[in-house]
C-alpha cells in the first residue's frame, strides 16, 4: 500500500473473530500506521502475540487507546458500558471510538455518557461473521462485500463518520448509515429472530422423544445441520444480544408466531395452495439475496458433493 494510513494508531480492545479480522485487514492494507491491541485474558493476549499480527499487544485497555486516533471496541456488547468507563479518561481528544456489536441502541446508552467532548462517538455494526470465535478465528477477508452500518448518535461529527466509513471500505465492506433504533429492528428480524429459531430448533430435536439423537445426527443433511452452523454462535454474545436488543426481538417473535400459526393450520387443513404460495414466495427471497450478490448461487451453500465412488465414511 503505497497512499498514506487513514488512521496513525488504531487500537483494538477484545481480539475474537471481528478485532481478530479487523486487526488482519488493516495489517494487510495498510490502513493504519500502529495497530495495538489488547484483550481481557493474559491467555488471549499471549496468543495475539504469538500470531504476531499486530505491533504491539498491551496489558490494559488504558495503555491501548493512549494517543489512539481510532479506538475499537470488539468486545461484547454488554461489556461494552464499563469498558467506555474505563477508557474515557485516557482517549486523546479528537479520537474515533466505535464499536462492533450487533446491537446498537444499547451501546449507545451504554458508552455515550462516559465519553468525553472532542471525542468523536460513532457505532457500527459490520453484518459478517461465522460460528467461530476466539483470537484464531478471524480472517482479513470477513468483510469483504459484507455491510457495515454505521448508527452515529444526533449530531455527530460528519467528518468523523466518512472517515470510520472510509476505514470500513476500505476492509471490503459497503457502508450504510442508519438510526441505533432502525438498526435494532432490521437485525431482529435478519440476524436475531433466525439465531432464535436456530437455538430452539437444535434443543428441540435433542430433547426429542422417539428420534434417538444418533438418528438427528445421522440425517442432519434433510436440513437440521445447517441450523446447527448458526446455533453454534458463541453463548455470551446471543445472550447479550437477546438482553439488549429485547423489544424489537419481541416485535419480531409476535410477528413469527403469527406466520408460524397461519402454515401450522394450512397443514392442519391439509391447505395445499396456502402452502404452495407460501414457499413460492420464500423462495425468491433467496433468489433476490443471491441478485445482489449477499451469497453464491452454488447449491447448497457451494458445498461440493463427494465424489462418485468415494468410500462412504
Ligand atoms: P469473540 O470471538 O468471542 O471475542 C470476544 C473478545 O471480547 C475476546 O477478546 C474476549 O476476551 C473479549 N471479552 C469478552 N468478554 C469481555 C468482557 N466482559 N470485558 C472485556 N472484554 C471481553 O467475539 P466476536 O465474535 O469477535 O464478537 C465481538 C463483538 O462483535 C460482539 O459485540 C458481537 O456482538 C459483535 N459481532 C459478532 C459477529 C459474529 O458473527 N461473531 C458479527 C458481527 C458483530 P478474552 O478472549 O480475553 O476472553
């Protein structure tokens, strides 16, 4: 990278899969000057060390944001009120402090009242991730045609949302700007409502009675495996997210159970169009998120079939 860094330091508190992928895009595209990362265990901060991605690991938060013109916080989301607590004293004015959590109201109630003037607050969300988590987990190229929205407070300061927006373009995502309260009610529906319904479904079918589990196992490919991709998110972030984000996944809950009884009495009437017109609509939902390029067209999530005459495991 030849153009100058956006940001002289860039400081990094937690370091799972998002601070892990952030630290390794912005190493890779030169996107800051000094990028300085720290995280709440001695064993997640000897780790950052040995992968060696970043140029400096520190022992506490304070000493990460000092003389940081860009501080992130890739913690969870309920750790993020103390966190800003703890850091406000030491930000150097005129800093970008954001986050990443997948909520944004909450954070933003959290963390305002401890930042200091001339300190410029702006939230974002990036819309990416996997099931994994941990300092290992993360990949440079995660947000690569992924969105990242944005949710500044009232009157932010312009320049500093184009330049986080700037930063998050330039790790590949498109960025979109939008109020912690839209943001909330889009991501129930997109993100928590389906991680609910993945959790229900895959205790569901270990509590079962009649199905032995080896059985669940054996034909997870009918569907049930790929709910389990998303059921195994890590615990302490879906319950932060479930604590905070609780109105507008309850809004969306009332809304799925209105669904979820409508085709539970067209299969009770044996309703056979209902059905039908319902699926057909489902299914150029999917077409659509695969239009504008949100996933690959490849059957079953590209997986590859194993080879004719392949010994069966
Ligand atoms: P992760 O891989 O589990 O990493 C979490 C990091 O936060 C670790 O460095 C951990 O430190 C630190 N941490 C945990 N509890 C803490 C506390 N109470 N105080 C201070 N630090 C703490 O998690 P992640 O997936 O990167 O998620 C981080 C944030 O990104 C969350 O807010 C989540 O909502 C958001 N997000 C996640 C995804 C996703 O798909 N995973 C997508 C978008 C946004 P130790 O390792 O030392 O314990």
């Amino acid at each position: 990278m030849t153009s100058a860094p956006l940001f002289r330091k860039l400081a990094l508190i937690g370091f799972g899969l998002i601070g892990g992928s952030i630290a390794r895009g912005a190493k890779a595209l030169g996107l800051a000057g000094e990028i300085v990362a720290t995280a709440r265990s001695p064993q997640t901060r000897a780790r950052v060390q040995e992968l060696g991605i970043v140029d400096r690991v520190v022992e506490s938060n304070a000493e990460a944001v000092d003389g940081a013109d860009l501080v992130i916080l890739c913690i969870p989301v309920g750790a993020c009120g103390p966190v800003a607590q703890e850091i406000a004293p030491h930000l150097a004015p005129g800093a970008i402090v954001s986050d990443v959590g997948s909520v944004k109201g909450a954070v933003l109630k959290a963390m305002a009242p401890y930042l200091p003037e001339g300190v410029h607050f702006v939230p974002a969300h990036p819309v990416a991730g996997t099931e994994n988590s941990g300092p290992d987990s993360g990949f440079a190229e995660l947000f690569v045609n992924r969105w990242c929205i944005l949710t500044p407070p009232e009157g932010a300061n312009a320049d500093a949302v184009d330049k986080l927006g700037a930063f998050w373009r330039g790790l590949g995502a498109n960025v979109e700007v939008m109020t912690a309260d839209h943001h909330d009610l889009v991501l129930a529906v997109t993100s928590h409502l389906p991680h609910l319904i993945a959790y229900t479904i895959v205790s569901t079918a270990e509590e079962l009675e009649g199905v032995t589990q080896s059985e669940v196992l054996k034909f997870s490919a009918g569907g049930f495996r790929d709910f389990t991709r998303i059921a195994a998110s890590d615990p302490t972030m879906w319950r932060d997210v479930f604590l905070t984000n609780k109105d507008a996944v309850l809004e969306m809950l009332g809304e799925f159970q209105e669904d979820l009884s409508k085709l539970t009495r067209a299969i009770r009437r044996g309703d056979g169009d209902a059905l039908f017109e319902h699926f057909s609509r489902t299914r150029a939902i999917r077409r659509g998120i695969v239009q504008i390029g949100q996933d690959d067209a490849a059957a079953d999530f590209g997986r590859r079939p194993k080879q004719l005459g392949a010994k069966a495991e």
